[in-house]
C-alpha cells in the first residue's frame, strides 16, 4: 500500500510538473509574414553583394554553423559544386574578378515555409559572367535557395542556380 502511494505520488509530482512546464514553456512560433519579408530582403542582399563583387557582404547572408555542427552551406550547379562556407566564399572571391551580375526579377520571388526555421525560396534571374566585359554573357536561370532561421537573423543556407533556357 505504501509503495502504490508513493508510486501514485510520483506520478501526481510528473504530471504536474509537466502540466507547469507547459504552462511556461514559449509559445510555438510560426512562419509569418515578417519572416518571408526577411527571407526575400536576405536574398536581396545576397543579389546585391554579389552584383557589387562585396565578399564581405556576401559572406554576411549566408548561415554559420555552430560550433558543434556541420557547415550548413552547399552551392550546387551544373558546372560545380561547392561543399562549406569557406568553400563557397573561396569560389566567389575569384568569380568576382571577373564579371558577375545576380539580376533576379523581384516580381518573380515565391518564398515556400517548411517549417517555422526553414523556407524555400524561388527566384528567376538574370546571371552575367565572364572574364571580362568582352566575354560576359548574360542567361536566365531559376535560382533557388533554402533560408534558415539563425541567432543573427534569415541566412542563406543553401543555392542551387537551374539554368532555364
């Protein structure tokens, strides 16, 4: 008797605890609006980092992984693929010696939430590159890019550029 007692007591403390705990635990939170003006304003910086050859700026919208994670940045196109951040801003550092235009047609913009820290973005765009001015060709692609939700704010985790012609 004593030990169903006890044991009922237990229970009792758990459940309680736990009815507490969810009393005080956050509110979950949503993707809302504001997250996909901040998703579509991340990528904005992202097209006009790249158009203005800023590594510094360009390295500013794309995620960061934790200490104890694995680098979330993966840039994959036809032609290459790049694998980590460090990876990714290497490539752009010699792409920008070049001719480089990330022209995306903002009307075009589709932002698809996975889920509260995680959404798609879609994007036609213009891409110019080359060389040099001589050299430069201009192609449409469909670029699409996953953003995730950080400490600092929307970040560019991933960006996979589909030519459409």
């Amino acid at each position: 008797m004593r030990l169903q007692k006890t044991l009922a007591s237990v229970i009792v403390t758990v459940i309680l605890g736990a009815v507490n705990a969810t009393a005080y635990a956050a509110a979950p939170h949503h993707f809302t609006d504001k997250d996909r003006q901040e998703v579509k304003d991340v990528f904005l910086r992202q097209a006009a980092a790249a158009t203005a050859h800023d590594i510094v700026a360009f390295e500013q919208v794309l995620a960061s992984a934790p200490a104890d994670q694995p680098d979330p940045i993966a840039f994959v196109a036809r032609a290459y693929q790049f694998w980590g951040k460090p990876a990714l801003v290497e490539h752009f550092k010699e792409t920008f010696k070049g001719v480089w235009k990330f022209e995306p047609d903002v009307a075009s913009i589709k932002i698809i939430p996975l889920t509260a820290d995680v959404a798609e973005l879609y994007a036609t765009t213009q891409i110019t590159l080359g060389a040099s001015d001589a050299t430069a060709k201009t192609a449409p692609f469909l670029v699409y890019e996953v953003a995730v939700r950080t400490a600092k704010g929307w970040r560019i985790a991933a960006i996979v550029p589909v030519a459409a012609k």
